[in-house]
C-alpha cells in the first residue's frame, strides 16, 4: 500500500508540474504572444495588457498550490475503501486539467477582447505570408522512415522463439492474448503521433528558405526520431515481462521495476525533447535570421483553433510546438472530441460500477453440478473431478504472491495470483476472517473464505460430501 501511495503522490505531483509548466508561462511575453494573443514588443508593454498577464500569473499560482496540496491529500483515501478512493482520485485529475485549462481559456478570451478594443494589429495576416516553395517540395524528406517501426514490433515476438513460453501462452491466451493487444495498442499509438507530427504542416519562419528547412528539418526529423526510439524502448521494456512469463510463469519484481523505470525514462525523454527541439529552432532564427511574425489570433479567439477553410484536421497548438491540436472548423474535430468525452464517461462510470462491486459485493459460493464461485469480476467454476485434496485451514498460509490478473487491497485479495511455492493460486481471500479452505487441482490452489459466519465451513462440509460421492 506505501509504494501505491508514494507512486499516486509523485504522479499527482508531476501532473499539476506539467500543467504549471504548459500553462503559466503562457503569462509572459515569449514568441510575440501573451496568453495565446499575438502582440508586438511595444503592445505587450502596455499597461492593461500586463495587468491582465499578471493577474493570470497570480491566480494560477494560487490554482497550482490548490492542485500540489489536493493532490497529496486524496492519496490518503486509499487507506480506506479502493473503490471510493480510485473513483476520488480519477475525478480529481480529470478535475484539475479542467480547472488549469478553463482558467488559461478565461484570461485568453479577456485578452484577445483588449487587444480588440485597443484596435491592435500586429504581423502579417494568415493571407499574406508567402509560400516557400523549395521547404514545400523537401518536407517529406524531412522524417526518418517508417521503417524504422520494425525492430520496435520485432522485438515482443522473440519471447516466442522458446519454447517454455509457447507452452506458457498455449496454457495461458487469454493472458498473452491481453499483453500482446496492449503492446500493439501502445505501438499503434506511437505510430499515429509519428505521422501526425512527420505529416504536420510546414511552417514559413523567415524569408531565408535556408533557415526555413533547417528549422523544419530540426523538428520534423527530431520528433520521427524520438517516437521511433521510444516506441523501440518501450518493447525492450515488455521484452522483460514476456520473458518471465515464459521462463518462470509470472512477472517478477526485477522485471516489473525495470520495466517501470524504463518507461519512466521514455516519459522523461519525450518531456525533454518537446523543451528541447523548440529551444534548438528558436536558436537557429535567433542567430541567422529575422522571425516571420504571423497573427493569425481570429482562429484562436474562443481558445481553441477554428479555421473552416484550413482543411487539416490536427494543427500545431499554439502554446507549445511540440503539441497538435484539434481544428474545430471541421465538423470530424467534434465528432472525434465528443466521441472521447463520452467514451471516456462510458469507461469511468463502468470502472467505478465494478470497483464498487469488489469493494461492497462480497464473493459467494455454490455447490451444486459443479461448484462455483461467484466473485465480482473475477467469478469461476470448476468440476469435483479436477478437485485433487481439501484442507480446512485456520488462516492463510504465509505464502509469497505476485498479482497476475486479479484485485489486492488491506482489505481482501481476489482473482489470478502466482505462489512462487506453488505456481498458479485462485484467492478469494477476506483479510480477518476465518477459516479458509484450500482446494488443491493439477495445475492450480485455490484458497477461499467468506466474511458471513458460517458460510465457509457449510461450503467445506457440503464440498467434502461431493467428493466423498464422486
């Protein structure tokens, strides 16, 4: 329980650092922009214009220090009931992202109706700046290849050339059918945001074509070749997993904190480089060449990019380079946003309805052509013929378990775990009570108990009568 809570307390810290970091720089003066609002050196200097900037850097101190002491203080609802604290805790984030982001989009809105009222105009408009026909014809020379993309879906297939793991996933597919559908959705993803920022539009920065490709080059071809070598990385970490499961049948510590680290280090790394490939451009036209500056502020007024005659569906976010934004000029932007939200809505409330059926629905038992047990989530059945022993034991045995699909909280322990003594458990395990039973199968135990009084040992007695009848 200490390591979930040290690991949820340094999430929430680094998720409100993230939204400090995208967010309250937007307050100060950078790339001729306050707030998302296009200005020019001599504008930004006005007097309402930086009241209005630093009232933002005021209030989203205060909404970062609500986030770093709400983020701490909901982790302690975990040492209650799972459920209520896992449903808390994916509010909580989802709640702050809302608040930093309605802030950002409140003062930006308040801004851009200044500038209007002050009849600034600064730049050149989205019409007027010229195509760069040598960056137009070189672009999609710009990203490495996809290509590249095959060691990454190589490497989780070598698991396969044993054969202890063969034998493991024939006995276990529903368990490598699920890792294996989870490193293809995680390749999938990397490759969609590989395309989305190597087919990104080209962007016109000065009148040298010179600097034009350079700049272009630097962040076409840097960010192709950042997702490639983390998409690479990133199998290498599953690699681990893969290999435990077949040589020694589930996932050991080792692997499980390599794996961990590893993808704590893709996380570090793509971090590093949306700081760092910008800084390298802003670099190249700081000294070579004099920066194009563009207002194009009337596609961004309600916060968001809306540009009816632009015919791209993601755009560059104006906040950060490395990010893409929806344009919300096109009618597939909002279909595929509200298909998210809902989806998303879907996914919570049915996580939360089966969080709280492990927390509140307790586990029961049928003897009957079969014996079953039926357990939120994690229900099974299994014949008298494969039954080989049953004990009536006074407690748990003091046994060493690693979760393989199950739930383990202080309170109870449900589903698919793996005895490093023993090899595959079933639990349905209530902490504090007693006795508990222990089927003993051919290829697995199971160990059960029941929080009613009595129910455990009716269950014993009508299970022993069965057998004795078999």
């Amino acid at each position: 329980m200490w390591l979930l809570v040290i690991t949820l307390g340094i999430t929430n810290i680094i998720v409100v650092a993230c939204m400090q970091f995208a967010y309250h720089v937007c307050g100060k003066y950078r790339d001729h922009m306050l707030l998302g609002v296009t200005f020019s050196q001599e504008q930004a200097e006005d007097g309402d214009v930086k009241a209005i900037a630093v009232q933002f850097q005021r209030q989203f101190r205060i909404c970062c220090m609500i986030g770093y002491i709400s983020g701490i203080l909901v982790i302690f609802l975990f040492w209650g009931y799972m459920s209520i604290a896992l449903i808390a805790y994916l509010f909580w984030i989802f709640g702050y992202i809302f608040l930093a982001q309605h802030m950002y989009i409140k003062f930006h809105k308040k801004m851009y109706r200044l500038k209007k009222e002050k009849g600034y105009t600064c730049g050149n408009s989205v019409r007027e700046i010229s195509v760069d026909t040598q960056l137009s014809r070189l672009k999609d020379t710009m990203p490495v290849s996809a290509d590249w993309f095959l060691p990454s879906l190589i490497v989780p297939l070598l698991p396969w050339c044993s054969g202890a793991f063969r034998q493991y996933a024939a006995q276990n597919r529903k368990d490598a059918l699920l890792i294996y559908s989870v490193i293809l959705l995680v390749k999938i993803c990397y490759y969609y945001v590989y395309v989305l920022f190597a087919r990104k539009r080209s962007v016109v920065y000065s009148q040298n074509s010179d600097i034009n490709i350079a700049c272009n080059r630097s962040s076409k071809r840097g960010y192709s070749i950042v997702f490639v070598t983390l998409s690479f990385f990133d199998s290498i970490s599953f690699l681990f997993l893969l290999w435990d499961m077949g040589g020694i049948g589930y996932m050991s510590a080792v692997s499980l904190v390599i794996f961990v680290v590893i993808q704590s280090m893709i996380a570090l790394t793509c971090l590093f480089s949306f700081y760092l490939i910008p800084s390298k451009q802003k670099q190249l036209l700081k000294e070579k060449a004099e920066t194009v500056l563009v207002d194009e502020d009337q596609f961004w007024e309600s916060g968001f990019y809306n540009n009816p005659e632009d015919n791209r569906l993601f755009v560059t976010d104006r906040q950060s380079s490395a990010n893409m934004t929806l344009n919300y000029g096109k009618k597939s932007a909002w279909v595929l946003s509200i298909g998210i939200l809902v989806g998303t809505f879907v996914a919570m409330l049915w996580a939360s309805v089966e969080l709280l059926r492990l927390d509140f629905v307790p586990a029961r038992y049928q003897v009957a052509e079969s014996f079953r047990i039926m357990a939120p989530c994690y229900s099974k059945e299994i014949a008298f013929s494969q039954i080989q022993s049953i004990r009536l034991l006074d407690e748990l045995p003091d046994i060493r378990l690693s979760k393989q699909n199950g739930a383990a909280t202080e309170q109870y322990a449900l589903g698919k775990f793996y005895n490093r003594g023993k090899g595959v458990c079933y639990l349905y395990i209530y902490y504090g009570y007693s006795p508990v039973v222990e089927l003993e199968l051919a290829d697995m135990t199971v160990y059960f108990n029941s929080k009613e009084e009595g129910v455990t040992e009716e269950c014993y007695e009508q299970l022993l009568e069965k057998l004795e009848s078999e």
